[in-house]
C-alpha cells in the first residue's frame, strides 16, 4: 500500500548553495541535458500540435473530402480522428523511451553529485 | 402529447419504479467513498500528507487517480450528449482532451514535480517576487477550478431530474446541496490521501460502466462500427452529414471559427489545470509523474475511443426528439442510451440506468473534490501562508485555513450549480480549459524555459489572460442572448464566439512577452539557475 512504502532519499539531501547552481546550470554536462531535453520536447510538441490542427482545420474547410466514405460507413473524418489517438499513443510511447535513454542517466548524475555535496 | 415526451415520463417512470435501487448504489459508493476519507484522514498528519498525499502514491495509482479527476461529467455526459446530437462534431470533445496531455507529459509534468511542492503558484513563483505571482496563482486557480465546479453541478441536476423526477428547481438545488456537503467532507478530513482514493475508486467504476455499455452496444451491432454510424446516421434523420464534420459549427465561417476556438481551448487547456497539476506531487519524483502520464494517456484515451460507441450509439438506438426532450443539450444521453440498450420496459434496463446513473454521480463527485482539493489547497498555501501570514504560517494553521476554504468554495459552487443547468456540460467545461490556457500555461511555459521572464511578465499574462478570457465569455452567447444561454432573457452578448481561446490564448503569451520586454527589473539569473537544474534533474526536490 502507497502510505507503507519507506521515505523518498531526497528528504534527507542537502540543499546546494545558490552558487552551485549558478555553476552546474553554466557547465557542459546540463548544458546537454538541457539539450537533449529541448531538442527532442520542442520540436515533436510543434509538431503534434500542427498535426491536430490539421485535422481541426480540415473539419472545418475540407468538408467533401472528410466525408469521403472508405469502407461502409467510416469515413477520412472518423479515420483521421481516431490517427489523432493513435499518434498520441505512439508519441507518449517515444518520449517515454527517450527520456529513459537519453534524460534520466543525465540528470540521475547530476542530481546524486549535488546532493552528494561533492 | 407527444411521443417523446411519454417517452421521458417513462423513464423517469421506470427510475423511480427502481429508485430503492438507484438510492441503495448511490449510498453504497458515498458510503465507501466516506470510509476511505474517515481511514485518510487518520493517516493525515502533515501539510505534506493534506496536499500531496504524503507523496507515496505508485505510478500507476497516480495514473488511475488522474483519470478520475480528468473524466469528469463533461467526458462522460457532456461528450455522449454532443455525439448523440451533432455526431461527428462532437467527437472534436474526445480527440483534443486527448491530444492535450501531450502538452502535459513533454513540457510540464515532470519539470513541475522537480519544482514545485504543493501547488502551482509555487513553480510560478520560484524565481519571482513571491506576493504578487502568489495572489494572481492563487486567484486564477480558484477561477479555473470554480468555471470547472460549475459544469460538474449542472451535470448533478441534470441527473437527479432524470432520475428522481425531480424538476422543482428546490429539489435540483437540494440536491447540488447534498453534492456540496460531501465534498466539503471529502476534501477537509481527507485531504489528497483520501481524494486521491477516492479517484481511483470512481475512475475504476467509471471504466467499468462505459466498458458495459460499449460492449453491449457493439454486440446489438455484431461489432460493426459501420453498422453501427450506419444507423446513427439514419435515425438522425441527418444522414451522411451526422458522420461528417460541421453540422453543429459548419454552419457559417463565425461558426467555423468557433470549432477552431474550441479546438485551441481544449489542446492547450489541460497542461494549465490546476487540480490536475497537484497530482503530480503525490508521486515520489518525476519519472513516477511520468509515467503516471502515460497512465493517464492509456486509460483516458481507451475511453475517448469508447465514447464513439456511447455517442454514436445513444443516436442509433434513441430518437433526437426523446434526447432533447429530456435534456437540451443532450446531457443525459448517456443514461438514456443505457436504459434502452436494456430495454425500456425492462427490469434490466431500469438496472442499467441505475447503474450508469450512479456511476455518472460518482464521477460528478470525485471531481467536484478534485477541484475543492485544488482551491482551497491554493487559498491556503499561496494566498493565506505566503502572502497574508508573509510565509510565517504554521503548517497546522496552513491546514486549517484549508479547511475553511474549503467550506467556502463549497458554498460559492452550490450556489453558482443553479445557473447553468441548460448548458451542454462539455461546452461548460471547455471554458475552464480557455481560461487555463490562457492565463496558466503561458506562464507555466515562460517560467521554466524563458531566461529573461520576469514578475511584471508573469502578473501581465495571468492576469491579462484572466481577464480577456472571462470578460469574452461574460459578454458570449454562453451568458446571454441566447435561449440556452445561463440568462436567456438579456442579451449583452457583442462578443460571438462561445469558446474564447482563438483570442484569449494568444493574448495570454503575448502580454507575458510585453510584460518581461517592457519591465524595469533584471530578471533573477541566480533563481532561474536553481529552478532550471532542479527542473531538469530533480535536485532537491521535496
């Protein structure tokens, strides 16, 4: 049960000094942290949000070729909103592998050696 | 009279027939619910454990728990009701609440859970001038939470006519009462402990009713979606047109406008809702936020997607006639749709509409005591602790000022649930979500990824955003001017679109721009570099 389980380490950490911050914010390891992060969390937000209002704006100004059948009754419009559930899925999916790869070893690092008090 | 209307008289008939059934459900979940709030609240003993649980909840109960606060009556109402009556049009509802937690789980959930501590007027305050970004934090918190009160209200009313009968506007009032007291309840013994098992409880229920409903509507229809949007279509008496785009906001280009306002408002809304942002907390750290998001995709998009089967459904297998007659904006096809799908003269059915009713009014509740959690936790902490006590606030009295917000906000919402029984819930509901976009996430986005953004900047695009979206909506059909309108009989609307965000939102980032580019101070370099590690690595986080 969650209330059983033992206290979070960081409880315990020290708090760096303003300075440390300052210092680890300018150096070249969070620098691309930071990168990594940006790089990879900017780019796909654009890119999704372009996706969806595609679909908004194609709902509104594209009618005739929403409502173009495929097979029996499902049309480019119910095909087209259910890609918008598929693309969340697989976008979550791909955030949450890069981040496990790419972010948490990083800043995992970044955070034992400034709590650390190294 | 007319078929439709004995139609609705029937159902109500065969509810209150079943009443001692429906009663016996409702009292068995509230029951439940308090059991879990009174356990909670022994296991209360620090500010920690009142506004983030004692932070020890698992992924997965985080997960679950962000569902049941998301999925509120808008989804499970509001949504089956604008399907069942605009049909393609209303699927709009499923796909951008949807799309939205993408915002969420890239941009804020984890760099939140790294900042913050209890609320959001603390990652909008880390690097700024604490009073001031406080009492705005704290001001469009409670704003937000009480637009997103007041859909969950008129969701309640529209259920208990529906099902008790009851159509005096004293007895709908008793009842939105009756939803008040509980969770003042809720929200002041149990804390987030408690509101967050009692999330898990509703979102498990809820799942579990849509997932019955589907499914026997997919078997009347030997699982063919098309046969299924087939009849929908037919028994529309639209045709083609009810599976296709614009019927509700193809009407015009001011229409059209509209849907594309609505679809901003519900994309960017969601990554600035307060009670859904404090969930974060409740986690050990940020990786377990974020995997609580991917949580929450999964299960809230699986029901999304079942929403086509309600939505679709309730048109197929229920006349547009009876569906209006009964709420006029369709809020009680769902319900509906269960009663018939079991038959309408049936035991069976009346079984299924208690079932699905009850499920509806503990949806309506767990996130009723969401919202309060939300409010009050904000009053307290950013409002009374930082800015009127200066930050010398014992936690007991932090606590208890809580507490009393709490009984405040409950009082201010049951007296505002009247006003907009009429309304469509998930048309209520999108407005919370232009007012978040607008005035929280700027904000939110410039303080954790804009060196230069400075307090002038932060007050400018909370309050600018506040202001432009409310006034809007306050001057929109949704107020006046309309016969579905909250004051049908005046009309002070000059403002045409209903969903505010196509002009909110923008104005929002831009006065955050203006207000940084323009201010005198020199943005804090030393409170940027601490919140933009901490953001990104978890240092020190609480």
């Amino acid at each position: 049960m969650a209330a059983e389980a033992p206290p979070p380490s960081t409880q315990k950490a020290k708090l760096p000094t303003p300075e440390e911050f300052t210092e680890v914010q300018e150096s070249a390891e969070f620098g691309e942290l930071r990168r990594s992060h940006r790089s990879f969390a900017f780019p796909l937000t654009i890119g999704f949000i372009v996706w969806y209002l595609l679909y908004v704006l194609l709902s509104n100004y594209a009618g005739g070729f929403m409502g173009a059948k495929l097979v029996g009754n499902i049309n480019v419009a119910f095909v087209f909103g259910v890609l918008q559930f598929v693309s969340t899925f697989l976008i979550a999916w791909w955030y949450s592998k890069h981040a496990a790869a790419k972010l948490d070893p990083k800043a995992e690092a970044i955070k034992t050696r400034m709590e650390g008090g190294a | 009279m007319s078929p439709a209307i004995t139609h609705v008289t029937l159902a109500a008939n065969e509810a209150s027939e079943h009443r001692p059934l429906i009663i016996t459900l409702f009292a068995l979940f509230v029951v439940a619910t308090l059991g879990i709030t009174v356990w909670a609240g022994r296991q209360t003993k620090d500010a920690a454990d009142f506004y983030a649980g004692g932070r020890q909840f698992s992924a997965f109960q985080n997960g679950l728990a962000v569902s049941g606060d998301y999925m509120s009556a808008a989804s499970f109402l509001g949504i089956a009701g604008a399907i069942a009556l605009f049909g393609y049009d209303g699927f709009l509802y499923s796909i951008g609440f949807l799309v939205a937690w993408l915002v969420a789980l890239l941009l804020v959930a984890e760099p939140l859970r790294n900042s913050g501590r209890y609320t959001m007027g603390d990652v909008l305050a880390y690097r700024m001038r604490q009073r001031p970004v406080r009492t705005a934090a704290g001001t469009s918190t409670i704003v937000v939470s009480i637009f997103y009160l007041l859909a969950q209200m008129a969701g309640a009313g529209v259920l208990v006519s529906l099902l008790l009968g009851i159509t005096s506007d004293a007895g709908k009032i008793l009842i939105v009462a009756l939803v008040g007291v509980l969770m003042i309840v809720y929200v002041s013994i149990g804390g987030m402990k408690g509101t967050t098992w009692v999330q898990m409880v509703k979102a498990v229920l809820l799942i579990g009713g849509t997932i019955l409903i589907t499914f026997l509507v997919l078997l009347k229809f030997n699982f063919n979606i098309s046969d299924l949007l087939g009849k929908a279509a037919e028994n529309s008496g639209k045709g083609d047109a009810f599976l296709e785009p614009g019927l509700q906001y193809g009407a015009d280009n001011l229409t059209k406008l509209d849907f594309l306002s609505l679809g901003i408002a519900l994309v960017l809304g969601t990554a600035g809702l307060p009670h859904i942002l404090i969930r974060f907390y409740t986690v050990p750290n940020a990786k377990a936020a974020r995997k609580s998001v991917n949580w929450a995709i999964g299960i809230i998009g699986g029901f999304y997607l079942m929403t086509i089967a309600l939505g679709f459904g309730a048109a197929a297998l229920i006349s547009q006639e009876e569906i209006i007659e009964s709420n006029p904006s369709g809020n009680t096809a769902a319900p509906l749709l269960a009663l018939h799908i079991g038959g309408v003269d049936s035991a069976w059915g009346a079984i299924l509409l208690a079932t699905i009713s009850a499920v509806a009014f503990a949806t309506i509740l767990a996130v009723v005591a969401g919202l309060t959690l939300a409010s009050s936790s904000s009053f307290a902490h950013d409002i009374y602790a930082n800015v009127i006590r200066k930050g010398k606030a014992t936690e007991k009295e932090e606590m208890r000022a809580a507490r009393w917000a709490t009984v405040l906000i409950g009082i201010v919402s049951i007296a505002l649930g009247a006003l907009a029984r009429d309304l469509n819930v998930a048309g209520l509901v999108a407005l919370a979500f232009a007012v978040a976009a607008s005035a929280n996430l700027p904000t939110i986005l410039y303080s954790l990824f804009w060196k230069r953004f400075t307090t002038q900047g932060a007050l400018w695009s909370i309050y600018g955003g506040l202001i432009v979206a409310v006034g809007l909506v306050l001057f929109s059909p949704v107020v006046s001017g309309d016969p579905k309108a909250m004051f049908p009989d005046v009309d002070f609307a000059w403002f045409p679109l209903k969903n505010p965000g196509i002009i909110s939102i923008p104005f929002g980032f831009l006065m955050g721009w203006l207000g940084t580019v323009l201010s005198k101070e020199e943005p804090d370099a030393k409170k940027y570099a601490e919140l933009e590690v901490r953001s990104l690595t978890g240092t020190g986080a609480h």
